[in-house]
C-alpha cells in the first residue's frame, strides 16, 4: 500500500549565503560519502532539493538553467545566428559568456551592421564575447588548455551562462567513443562544480533532407547525445531557402513542446543591423521535407490566390500557410502567370474552336450549293 506525506516541501528562496553554507553542512551531516558516491534516503534528496530553486527557462523551453545543452544542424543553416540570437536575450537578465570559434570580429560586425542605414545592433553589456587569441594556441595538451581557460575565463568576468561555438574546439575526436565521454564528463563537472548552463553548438553530416531529423544526425560519438541533458537542432524546409526551422530531440528538465508535431518555423531576416530568425508558424514537420508534386504545388497556388481574394497581406498569408514572405510574393507572381497563361490558352482554344465552327459551316454550306446545283440539273 502506498504511503504519503502531506507535509509541505521547504519552498526555495533567494539565495543567502549563510543559509546555503549552513543547507550545504545539514546535506553532507544527512548523506554517506563512499569514494566517489555520496549517499541518502530518496526521502532526504527530495526535502534537500526542494530547498533549491527550480531551474528556470534560458530560452523558449529549448535550454533550462543548470543544463548541458546542444544545438546541431548542418553548414550554413545558421546554428550560430541562432546561438547570438539565445545570448542576446538571455543577456537582458544575465551575464552570457558567449566563446566564438567561427566568427572574426570584422565577420561579427558585418552580420550586425547595415551598411545601407548605418545602424548597427545594439547588445546588451551583459553579452560577452570571447574570441581565440592565436598567439595563444598550444598544439600539445589544446583540449585541455581549452577547457582550463574557458573556466577561468566565465569565472573572471562572472558568466554563468556559457555558450562554445562550436564542439570542434572543444573535442577534436568526437567520433571516438571513449574520447567523447571524457569530454562530456568534463563538461558535466564544470556544470556540477559551478552550477553554469552550457550550450554547445555542433554539426550534422550531410543528411537526406526527406527525412526527420533524429539523435543520430548529430555527428560524432552517440555518446555525445547520452550526456546532454537536452538537444534540440535547425532543420532547412524544401519550401523556401530562407525557411528553418528547430525542433526539440531531448528534453529533461522541460516539456516536450516541439516535436515532429510543433516545430518551430522561422525566416532568416536580416533586420536593420540585426540578423536573426523571425519566428512565423509552428507547423508539422513533414510539410518541410517532402517534395511537392505538381498537384500540390498547384493546390497551394490556389490557397494563397484564394486568400490574397479575401484581402489578407503577404505577412498575413505567409503566417497561414507557414511560408516566407519572399516565398508567398512569388508563389504569387507563379500563380498569376499561370493563371494569364491558362487563360491566354483558353482564349487561344476558344478562338481555335470558333474558326473550326466557322470553316465547317463554310464547308457545309460549300456542300449544300453543290448538291442543290446536282439536284437543279
């Protein structure tokens, strides 16, 4: 028979250092540490955890406070325009310690400037940049050296957020089982020692874009994704180029929300000095892979036609039928072509048919004239 207990968990405060060091001594004097193991009641786990804040939403219920995350996707879909874009507004609330590998400086500037306008993205102070010095580089030990100065680094400006673009850097050999789950474990340790939320951003070999994206699209050892607490990656839709969209593969801390189901649909726009995605729809993630045959491509020809006809603006359509405004405008200007062509066609055939009509009554009445000149000799 199941047995409960009513009493109310200890609700979670805002932190007080005297009263941590004091739950911190209660923990250890209430656990039994053998070796590496420390040791206590299911009971006593809960009633210590529940004396802890609950780990709040980095971003969107994609990343939670605490976790070891992972962003993957393929090359040039965007994974760091994404990533910039989680810092940006997590740096509203908190400092971001955002290491970037792939970008120069000058490449960072001229993604967030319009030379057109002269306006330049404004960042919050609490985005942090972190770039390699190459002077710096040492070939022997670099993983660990890495992996040493990205901990001092967060510790000396004080980021608890941290986000490494990308794994490359981190682990040369990920494909390497054993080589992986070091490198996770170390990643975990940093998590446990400092209570940091990490986001590593990591690449997809080249996949069949007819089929869902899963766990094994994530390159490297599958131990990788045995580690990382929650994985959610960029997949490009065969409607439009300029269409992505994310879509949740591991979840622990959250929900579930965006699946295969409720993926999230975006256009990549470049703003006014700010790329980004521009969230548009949520949509099934089917209707990004297959490929439409003529019929379909006809049927949704009409669906925009119909709903232009009801007076609704390419923004509004493009949210419908989940497509980019760029798309929408040329689906547009196909179905209006079409539509001139067909018709131009049915005209020509009407015209066709008229002179057909007309001949065959030339030659019928031809016919009649001779049979009556017959009939009148």
């Amino acid at each position: 028979m199941e047995s409960t207990d009513n009493t109310p968990l200890p609700q979670p405060s805002e932190f007080n250092p005297v009263t941590a060091i004091r739950q911190e001594i209660e923990r250890v004097e209430n656990s039994n540490v053998v070796g590496m193991l420390r040791i206590k009641t299911a009971n006593q786990t809960i009633l210590d955890a529940a004396t802890r804040p609950n780990p709040k939403d980095l971003y969107h219920s994609l990343w939670y406070e605490g976790e070891v995350c992972c962003l993957f996707a393929d090359s040039n879909l965007g994974k760091s325009i994404f990533a910039v874009q989680m810092a940006d507004e997590i740096a509203r609330d908190q400092k971001v310690l955002y290491v970037d590998c792939e970008l120069s400086d000058k490449q960072f500037q001229l993604r967030y400037y319009n030379p057109e306008t002269g306006s330049r993205h404004l960042f919050p102070e609490n985005f942090l940049r972190a770039e390699i010095v190459a002077e710096a580089i040492r070939a022997e030990n670099y993983e660990e050296n890495f992996f040493v100065n990205i901990e001092a680094a967060a510790e000396a400006v004080g980021a608890r957020v941290i986000i490494i673009d990308n794994l490359t850097y981190l682990c040369n050999a990920s494909e390497k089982g054993d080589v992986a789950g070091l490198f996770m474990m170390k990643l975990m340790s940093l998590k446990k020692k400092h209570g940091w939320s990490l986001l590593i951003i990591a690449h997809t070999p080249k996949r069949n874009m007819s089929n869902p994206i899963t766990q094994n699209d994530l390159a490297g050892s599958k131990k990788l994704y045995n580690f990382f607490d929650s994985v959610f990656a960029i997949g490009k839709s065969a409607k439009d180029n300029r269409l992505r969209y994310v879509k949740q593969i591991k979840v622990r801390a959250g929900e579930y929300r965006y699946d295969s189901d409720n993926v999230i649909v975006y256009e990549i726009d470049p703003g006014d000095g700010f790329l980004h995605f521009e969230h548009i729809a949520f949509s099934s993630e089917s209707e990004h892979l297959k490929s439409k045959d003529e019929d379909e491509d006809n049927t949704e020809m009409q669906n925009i036609l119909e709903l232009k006809n009801q007076g609704k603006s390419i923004r509004d359509i493009a949210c419908i039928m989940g497509m980019s405004k760029s798309a929408v405008g040329r689906a547009m200007k196909k179905a209006e072509a079409k539509a001139a062509a067909q018709a131009q066609t049915n005209q020509s055939t009407t015209a066709s048919k008229d002179r057909k009509g007309k001949k065959a009554e030339e030659q019928k009445s031809d016919n009649d004239t001779t049979l009556f000149k017959k009939e009148e000799k």
